[in-house]
C-alpha cells in the first residue's frame, strides 16, 4: 500500500536566498530573536520561514547582508543582532 504525504502549498517566494530558517539556525538566535533584530514581528518572521509571506526586497537585502557578515564571524553577529538595536549594530 503506497504512502500518503500531505501536498505542501508552493512558496510565495520560491527563489529565496538566503533561506531565513537556515540562516537563523546557523546564527543559533530564536525566531523571536531575529524578529526583534530587523523590526519585525515574529509571526512575519515564521511566515517568511515557512514560505507564506514573500519578504520586502529592502528585507531582503538586509538577509543578503547578514548571510555575508554571518559567513565572515557568525559569532559577533549573532551577538549584534541580540543586542539592544539588532540590526543596526552592524554598521
């Protein structure tokens, strides 16, 4: 007897680079964390994680920008982002 998998509905984004969830995880911050760092709020945060809400271009370029800075010290940026400001600490 074949198995059932449930259908998942198509992203609203599906060309999305970095992967939010991804890059999160590897900045070891909860989805509230991150949230609070770019301003928004952490449903947007989880709606954009799993694909339902595309993300503004200008969000998106912040994405881009921590994905470099990540790529360079994951640690000192994941540290800028908790910090009273989150992401503004990193200019």
């Amino acid at each position: 007897m074949p198995a059932k998998f449930a259908k998942l509905p198509p992203r609203a984004w599906p060309d999305l680079d970095p992967d939010p969830g991804t890059l999160r995880a590897f900045l070891n911050l909860t989805q509230a964390e991150m949230a609070t760092a770019l301003g928004v709020t952490v449903n947007t945060w989880a709606r954009w994680e799993r694909g339902e809400l595309a993300i503004h271009p200008a969000y998106q370029l912040l994405l881009d920008y921590l994905e470099a800075r990540t790529d360079r010290d994951a640690d000192r940026t994941a540290a800028r982002l908790r910090a009273p400001g989150g992401v503004r600490n990193l200019w």
